[in-house]
C-alpha cells in the first residue's frame, strides 16, 4: 500500500496502512468476497489496567466474530455462528474474574456479540470457546442492534432492540472449564424510536442510546443493576430506571417535527461529555451529559446546546460510527469516501470558538495488490466504525468491503501521547 500524495493534513497525525485484512468473508477462504459489511470492532481492555487496551481487537460480520492482533498484523481466533443466516452487528468485551484450570482467580476477557437473530453470543477468545447462547423471543424482523458491558458492574450486559427495546442482563459468574452461570433479566426498558447504537458514560453511570430521533439515554447507578436488590424491586422497570432524551440544534431548513436521527453517540474523557452525530447533518456535535441531566425538562426532555460543534463529512449516507480513547485524546470517525477523520480533543476542549475543524483527514489509500483480491474504488468504500487504541499507536477502521484496515502511528510522529 502506498500513501497518496497529498497523505497527511497535519503532521502530528502521521499515521501509515499497515495491513488491510480480509478475514469475514461469507464463503470460507474466498478472497474476492467485497461485498459483506464489517459492522462493527472494538479493541479489548487490558485486563490488569482497565485504562489501556491490548493489541486484541474484536470485529464482527456475516455470522463470524474475529479477533486479530494488530501489532502482529494477523487474525488470532474465529467464532462462527451455528446459524448460517445470522448477521452479528454488535460486539462488547468486559474483563470478567474467573476461575481457571487449577482453581486461581485470574482476571480473563469475555466477548459478547449479537445481531440480525436476537441471539446473545458469549465467547471467551482466549480459550476460542463460545460457551453460552440465548435465544430472545421478539417479532421475526426485530434485530439486536447494540450490545454494551456495563463498564462498573462487569457481568452486566446491555441489549438495544430494533424496535426500540432495551434489555439488561446479568451473566453471572462464568469460569472455566464450565462455563456455569444464571442469565438473569435485570429491567426491560422501551423507547418509541428504533437504536442503532449503544454505549455508556462511566462518569455519569449512564446508557446512551444513538436512535432515529435524537440521543435516549438511562440511569444505570451500581444499584439499579445489582441482582438481589432488583429481583426484590416491583417490576415497573419504566418507573424506577430514570430516563432523558437530547435532541440537538436543528439543521437549518427542518422543522421540530422532523426526526433528528443519530446514528452514533461516543462518551469522550471519562463520559461526562459526549459526542454525537446527526445523520445528514455534516457535524459532530460535543455536549456536557452532566449538565444536561441537571437541567431537564419535565419528562426529561432536554433541547442540548453544544459546547463545540466538529466539522464532518457532508455525506448522504448513514451509520458511520465514532470511536475515541481517553489516554490518546483523540476522536476517530469515517466516511463514504474510505476516509478517517481524526479530532485532537485535548485540542478541541480547550478553545474557545464553538465551530473547529477536524484535526486532520487519513484517506483512503492507493493500493497495490497483484492479485487484485480486494481491490475496490474509493467511492465503494463505506467506514462503518472507528477505534482507536489506548495510546493512539493505531485505528482500526472495518468497512462495508470486507475489509479491517488497520493503520499505524509513523515512529517519530510529533504528537505528545
């Protein structure tokens, strides 16, 4: 692969492809497979420093989960579903205590995962085992959009509905070899308005749910999801669980009463700010989540007003996702064109004008594969989600051509980590 000519718009974001993997496809070894969406990827947590990040990174597509190491540049493990037709849109890892083969406690990585069957996968990479499966019973077109580990409560599992569902769940405790453990409704909670995805604010012990009308958000305190005080608890879930919805400043030329769909909503810092990203709308917008709880309206309707608003992509496309770390700073989403765009937010938050422009743009490489196994065109190509690492040593972005394209930070880069 080689960069374009004009590669970097800043030189501290000097990031270079290292390898682009295509490892999802629908037929087993088919490298011309350019067709089957990579929904979705999310770098797994260290487990003895939950700030840091491993060179692991989960990725789902069709009916398989991957794991690749992005350092040796190689896929690790491979889950397939046992159903064929199955879509996996979502993938989450939570850092669970486990008991391992001679009866030590060790801290070890679980994989949940789920999509178009309403099916809950949990897997356990590192002994390349899916040990636990569970049907949800909803209407044949209902899929699981999200899953998201409560990052507090760690055998806490979040599921977002099509149809506007939301379901949380306690795995237990499950150790090896058996993998025993209670899979236990927690609450069911509802919203009007279908959610695509899903992700929590640590610092505000909070759900936020991206939707097709604004941001839902719910109060998940240590509390609320503790098993023995909610099985005690009446069941009127709707009624206990506080809930919000954040709308954002109108594009100019609609009106209150058109949807405001967000496809994407990313905790930044520690989540008491939040980025989220209005479908059409060309911006990125970063908002106070704690001071926007404090200042609801009666039935926690609350009209956001940003405290910046990035410059994005003036695509007519939908359902590109953002990811950001805390340690790097950064903030990371892509687009219809292939390419990356990268926001320094220990930049962004500390000036004073509203309106900022992306840090710097990665495009979309030239490439040069003598085969011609999975060479596509640019304006093929569709980043459906962004991450990067704890440091910012790489992004990973997965695409709707099958491929995970995995960059590296160029050694010498000028930016202070």
């Amino acid at each position: 692969m080689e960069e374009t000519e004009e590669y970097y718009s800043d030189p501290r974001f000097e990031y270079e492809p290292a390898t682009f993997l295509k490892c999802h496809s629908k037929i087993r070894g088919d490298k011309n497979d350019r067709n089957t969406k990579v929904w979705a990827c999310a770098f797994e947590p260290h487990p003895d420093y939950p700030e840091k990040t491993t060179d692991l990174i989960a990725t789902c597509a069709a009916n398989s989960i991957c794991v690749i190491d992005v350092k040796k540049e190689c896929m690790v493990t491979k889950h397939y579903a046992k159903q064929a037709r199955e879509e996996f849109y979502s993938v989450s890892w939570s850092t669970l205590f486990m008991k391992d083969t001679n009866k030590k406690t060790i801290a070890s990585n679980i994989l949940a995962a789920a999509g178009a069957q309403c099916i809950v996968h949990l897997i356990h990479p590192c002994h390349q085992v899916c040990f636990f499966e569970e049907k949800i019973k909803m209407p044949s077109k209902v899929t699981i959009t999200s899953v998201q580990f409560h990052p507090l409560a760690r055998t806490v599992l979040c599921g977002g509905f099509s149809s506007g569902d939301v379901y949380i769940w306690d795995i237990g405790q499950p150790s090896f070899p058996d993998y025993e453990m209670k899979f236990t409704c927690l609450h069911k909670l509802s919203i009007d308005s279908e959610i695509f995805t899903m992700s929590f604010s640590r610092h505000c012990r909070t759900l936020l749910a991206a939707t097709e009308n604004g941001v839902a958000a719910w109060g998940l305190d240590l509390s609320d999801v503790n098993v023995s005080t909610v099985l005690k608890a009446p069941k009127t879930t709707n009624d206990r669980i506080k809930m919000w919805r954040f709308n954002f400043p109108l594009k100019p030329g609609l009106s209150s009463k058109d949807y405001q769909l967000v496809d994407t909503v990313e905790p930044i810092q520690t989540g008491k700010m939040i980025a989220s990203k209005c479908a059409l709308y060309g911006n990125i917008y970063l908002w106070d989540l704690e001071e926007a709880m404090q200042y609801a309206e009666a039935g926690g309707n609350v009209k956001v007003e940003p405290a910046h608003t990035l410059n994005y992509s003036k695509t007519d496309n939908y359902f590109m996702s953002m990811g950001s770390s805390l340690m790097s700073g950064l903030l990371t989403c892509g687009d219809d064109l292939g390419n990356i765009w990268l926001y320094d937010l220990k930049e962004v938050l500390t000036l004073s004008h509203k309106v900022q422009q992306e840090s710097a743009v990665i495009p979309w490489p030239i490439v040069n594969d003598v085969h011609d196994q999975w060479m596509v065109e640019q304006k093929e190509v569709v980043v459906n989600k962004v991450v990067v690492n704890y440091n910012g040593t790489y992004i990973v972005a997965v695409t709707n051509t099958n491929l995970v394209c995995i960059w590296k930070k160029e050694k010498g880069s000028r930016r202070d980590m």
